[in-house]
C-alpha cells in the first residue's frame, strides 16, 4: 500500500522496458543541458523531458501538468533521492538483495540472442504438429567420457548399423546390444512422441530421420543412439479423460482375473444403463490416485502415459461424454471417458511456454554458444600468462578424483591478473582457481593437467565475457541504464518514506493528536441513524416485514419467519448509517420508529430506526485512516520545505525556459 503511494504520488519510479524504450525519441530530440543542481550534483533536461513526457496521461491532476509546478515536484523528489543517499539507505542488505533481484528479472531480455530463441522456438513449434513413433538402440557414453571410451562406444554404434543395413531385425539387435535396460522387453521401442520429450539431440536425430530409416549414430549425453523411426503422424493434441480401473492380479491367477474382466464388464452395463461415471469411478475404481475426483486424469498428450494402449482408446473417442468399450492394458481393464480435446495449439499460445522449455533443456547452451560467439567478436581479451602460469601450478592430479582443494595461501592469488577483457574487465588468479575448484563436481578427463587447465580457462574466458558483458548492460544500452536508476530511486525513495513518514505518522500519538485537534472541523459525521433496513423484490414480503416490526419481532425472528423452504425472501443489514448513504433508500425525513414502504428500482424496502444522531466531529479513533493519511501528506509537504533548506537548489531558468517552448511545442 506504501509502496503504492510514492509510485502513484511522485510517478518518478520503475517502469517496463517497454515503456522506457518507447520514450526514448523525446530525450534523443533534446540537447543535454544541466536543468538544475543539488549540492552541485548535476540533474539534466533529457531526464526531465523524458519523465514528464511519460507521465503526462498519468497525471489527473492539472496542476501537475504545469510545467513550474511539475519542476518543482521533480525537484522534490531529487532532493529526496539525495536525502536517502544521505543517510546511507543504499548500503541497507534488504534494499540491496532487491535491486539485484530486480536487475537480474530486467537483464534476461540482454543476455540471450534473440534470433536464436526465437529459430529454436519456430523449430520446436514445427516438430510439435508432428508426433515420431521410434525405437533405439543405446551404447552408454558419459559425456565426459575419456576419448577412448567415446570412440569405443560409437564404434559399437557403427558396427551394429551395418548389420541392420544389411538386413538384420532393429527390434533383435535392440534386444541384443542396447544398453538401455529396458530393450529386453520392449525391443527398443519407445512408442510416439513430440518435441521436448527426449533430449534435444535425440529429437533432431528422430525428426531428421526419415519414416522407415535408421540414423547415423547420435550423440547425446547418455551415449550413442541408433534411431530407428517407425511412424510419423500428425498430432493428436492434448485431451482430457476419466477412466474406470480395475486392476490386473499380481500373480498370474486365471480365477482373479477372470473376477477382474467381469467386474469391469459390470460396470459398464451399470454405464450402459445411464449410472453416472464419476459415481462408478469414485465406488470401484482402483487407481486411488484418480477415483476420488470421480477418475479424471490430468490433460495429457501422446506419449505421456505409460501404455500407448490406453492412450490410443482415449484418442479414438470423438465426442465429449463418450465412453469406451472396457479394454485391457498391462496394468489392468479400463473404461474411459472423454471430457475434452484440447487441439495444437498456435504458435502465439505456445510461445512463451516454448522459450521457457527452451531455457532449461539442452537447447540453451545454443543460445549461449550464439551469445558467447558474439561477445569475443565485440570485446577484446587476452590471457596474461604470467598470472596464468602461477594459477596452474597450484593445480594437482588429484584434481582428477575431486581430492584437489585450494591453495591455502588464496588470498595470495588475489590481485594477480590472468584475463583482461576491453582493457577493463580484469579476473584473477584466485577467480580462476575458485571456478576450477567447482569444476571437480564434474569428472575431468582432458590430460595432462596442463591441457585441462587450458580447457577449463577455455571455459572460464567465456563465462568471465559474459559477466563482463552483463556488469556493463548500463553502459551498452541506455534505456536499461535508465530504468535501473529509476527502480533505484524508487526502492530508496520508498525506504526513505517509510523511515521518515509513514512510521513517524503511525507511531507519533502526540503529533497525531494535536494535528486532529488542529483540523478537526475536517473529520465531520452527517446526520446519522442507527436503523435496520429490510429489502425484497417481493412487496408482499416487505408489508409482512414491517407487520412484524410494529408488534415488536427482530430481525431473527422475521427472517425465520419469512425465509422459508430455503428461499431468502427478505434481507436485513443493520448499523449506523449516515444521511445520503447507498445502504438506505432515498426518503425526505427519517424519523425514529417504522417508516412506510420505499421502493427503488425492483426493490422494496422498510426501514426501523433505532436511534437518530445529529451531525458533529468524528472523534479520532472513528477517523484514525482518514487522519493518518492526511498527517502523512502533511509531514511530507513540511518535509520537502526543510530539505529545500538542508541542501543546495540552484535551477538554469534559461535552459528550462527552453524546455518549456520545447515540449509545448509538440
């Protein structure tokens, strides 16, 4: 609510990157001159342009739109930012943890290469109307594998090409050599799917693999596959379904099973005969995980589940509340019911679920690779071996079981440059250590450790170009240097109002007190009644009410009398309320007792007061709100007066007489 009140009272704050970037031509069209000074802190005419041209549709107040009293609010809130400098709020943990969550939220929109998200994304759409239906042969390969292990492993993949190249059963050979454990059973299959399902070199080799081929060996981080694509159809969607299980026995038991197929065979003639499915799945279903809310499933697609059986009876019903015929699974009898089909979506709809997706699965490090690639071409680096050299001594094989720890002496490291980036951006030798050091979570492989020091300061070169490149995001792109700044102030600013405003208006009793004492005539209650109003649509209804107004009967009595075979035909509100109020219909003279009959509209209404109060102050407890905002204002406008006289204000009313005829130009 606080934060609310600066935003909505000063509009000098954060704003979307949008926003900004759409009033950037008004600050462009303006020579930068100094417009006025605090403390010989200069504050220029582009700010000020570009702020009152972007609040100008904010502004309800006319005064605020005169370009005099908009200075001086500016001015007011500068001298506020500068306040808050003063007294060191920007050193504050809180304030700090978020800005920097903030900038963090503000720079993913830089830290990307837009085209190629945005290919990614396009890609992804196009594989998506498709569905594959695959199966695979497997040779593991740790991604960090020795080169010997690797290439062992794609020889593997090779060799069994050619044997079904020449012929032999994918499915046999799957069963035979795959190391995916489970090819014993399911010969390699892995039924369809669509985009993101498998991991993303996995899914290009599938979706480049035309129906009926086999694949060139793919690597992925598993290993080696062998891509046999069986089918490709359109895709099905997603849909909605309840299902009805009945579970199959544990062990192979002819009798149970036999009981299972007549149980769900009963069920649906129960079905047949109109019994309702949610009923049914809630008494009998065994899947406990779904027969609760009557067996609905959540929305799934193609190769979601686990039995492209069930999927397949589920897609073939056409209308929704159909039902299937019972059918058998691997893990029971069903009987499915379709709620909905949810078809493809448009490419607008999915988009910003795809470039989330894209953001965590192995499409990414495209995108980094992409931005990497462009930040060696824009920035200069070069390594400095001397550091460098010093760095890598204090590396050891041990590295290579995770045993290495840092030197104990790191502070040592600490200054000794090993990267230099655009002539500015330095990283040191303790960086570096530190970023090998976490490194040993993954297993190294590259040897000696002098080749795997220059492999991993290979890696760190690119992670240190990308931090130098978001460290100096302000530098590179006004617009996001502009919005920092204002959410900066606008966090300060708020702290400030909190520390010098709100809590002194909240906790200040003395001050509150005389303040309401000072302008009590503002705090004034109208004509007043304490009544009970009784309304219906049903006349009749209200004349019954009013009957059992005059013999004495209260509001309980009345609506138990009235409000029967649980229908309300009569609401009462009681209270105290004042002369004009919406809660009482309109009448000439209120006067104490049972009034006659009003109507409004569709409503009629009858009315008893209880009491009747004259106009007079409202004591402070009944207006607290009201006076603790009013106190507030006021101690801030007293506020903007003494900081006017605690810091220096010099204005260029040259340069702002220019800006006046500029902006009253357009």
């Amino acid at each position: 609510m606080k934060l609310k009140h600066v935003l909505a009272g000063l509009m000098f704050t954060a704003i979307a990157i949008t926003g900004c970037k759409s009033t950037q031509g008004n600050s462009a069209e303006a020579k930068k001159e100094t417009l006025f000074t605090i403390d010989n802190k200069p504050y220029y005419t582009d700010e000020f342009i570009r702020v009152y041209n972007k609040n100008l549709d904010l502004v309800k107040d006319d005064s605020q739109k005169d370009l005099d009293n908009y200075l001086d609010l500016f001015i007011g809130y500068k001298l506020k930012v500068n306040k808050a400098y003063k007294l060191g709020l920007q050193e504050g943990k809180k304030y700090q943890g978020e800005l920097k969550t903030y900038r963090t939220q503000l720079s993913k929109n830089y830290l990307t290469d837009s085209k190629v998200t945005t290919a990614l994304i396009n890609e992804a759409y196009e594989r998506s109307k498709k569905e594959i239906n695959a199966s695979h042969i497997l040779f593991l390969a740790d991604e960090n594998a020795l080169p010997a292990d690797t290439l062992k492993a794609y020889n593997k993949a090779v060799d069994v090409r050619k044997k079904i190249m020449a012929g032999e059963d994918f499915g046999k050979l799957a069963a035979q050599y795959s190391e995916d454990p489970s090819a014993k059973e399911n010969n390699g299959s892995l039924g369809y799917f669509s985009v993101f399902r498998m991991v993303y070199p996995f899914e290009s080799g599938a979706y480049n693999t035309p129906k009926g081929q086999v694949s060139q060996p793919i690597r992925t981080r598993f290993g080696y596959h062998l891509i046999k694509v069986n089918d490709v159809r359109e895709n099905r969607g997603d849909i909605t379904a309840a299902h009805i299980m009945i579970m199959k026995p544990k062990k192979d038991n002819p009798e149970e099973a036999a009981k299972a197929k007549n149980t769900i065979n009963e069920i649906y003639q129960k079905l047949q005969q109109g019994e309702d499915f949610a009923a049914l799945a809630k008494q009998f279903s065994q899947d406990k995980s779904t027969s609760a809310g009557g067996g609905q499933l959540n929305r799934f697609s193609s190769g979601e589940l686990s039995s492209t059986v069930f999927e397949d009876h589920a897609f073939a019903l056409t209308k929704p509340g159909q039902i299937s015929e019972p059918f058998e699974s691997a893990f029971g009898w069903h009987i499915v019911k379709l709620i909905e089909k949810h078809p493809v979506k448009t490419l607008d709809e999915v988009k910003p679920d795809f470039e989330n997706r894209i953001r965590k699965d192995d499409r990414s490090k495209l995108i980094a690779e992409s931005m990497t690639k462009k930040l060696k071409k824009k920035y200069s680096v070069k390594k400095d071996n001397a550091g460098y050299e010093l760095a890598v001594k204090a590396i050891t094989d041990s590295i290579y079981s995770g045993a290495w720890k840092l030197p104990a002496n790191l502070d040592d490291y600490k200054g000794k440059t090993v990267l230099v980036i655009n002539n500015d951006g330095k990283a040191d030798a303790k960086t570096f250590l530190e970023y090998v050091n976490a490194q040993q979570r993954s297993p190294q492989t590259a040897k000696p450790v002098s080749r795997l020091a220059s492999v991993l300061f290979d890696k760190f070169t690119e992670e240190q170009l990308n931090v130098y490149y978001n460290d100096n995001l302000e530098k590179e792109f006004p617009e996001f240097a502009v919005v920092m700044e204002e959410y900066r102030d606008g966090l300060l600013l708020f702290d400030l109002m909190e520390k010098e405003i709100w809590d002194k208006a909240k906790n200040d009793t003395i001050g509150l007190q005389k303040f309401y004492d000072m302008n009590k005539a503002n705090y004034q209650w109208k004509n007043r009644v304490e009544a009970d109003v009784y309304s219906s649509t049903d006349e009749k209804m209200v004349k019954q009410a009013k009957e059992l107004l005059a013999q004495g009967k209260d509001a309980a009595f009345i609506k138990e009398k009235l409000n029967v075979d649980k229908k309300v035909n009569i609401i009462e509100k009681s209270g105290t309320f004042e002369e004009g109020s919406d809660a009482l219909p309109k009448q000439a003279v209120w006067k104490t007792g049972v009034s006659d009959i009003i109507r409004e509209g569709n409503y009629y209404y009858v009315v008893k007061i209880n009491k009747q109060m004259p106009a007079g102050a409202k004591t402070l407890d009944e207006a607290r709100g009201r006076v603790i905002n009013d106190y507030q204002q006021y101690l801030e406008a007293n506020w903007v007066t003494e900081l006017k006289k605690e810091f220096t204000i010099k204005v260029n009313q040259d340069t702002f007489e220019k800006v006046k005829k500029q902006i009253n130009k357009k």
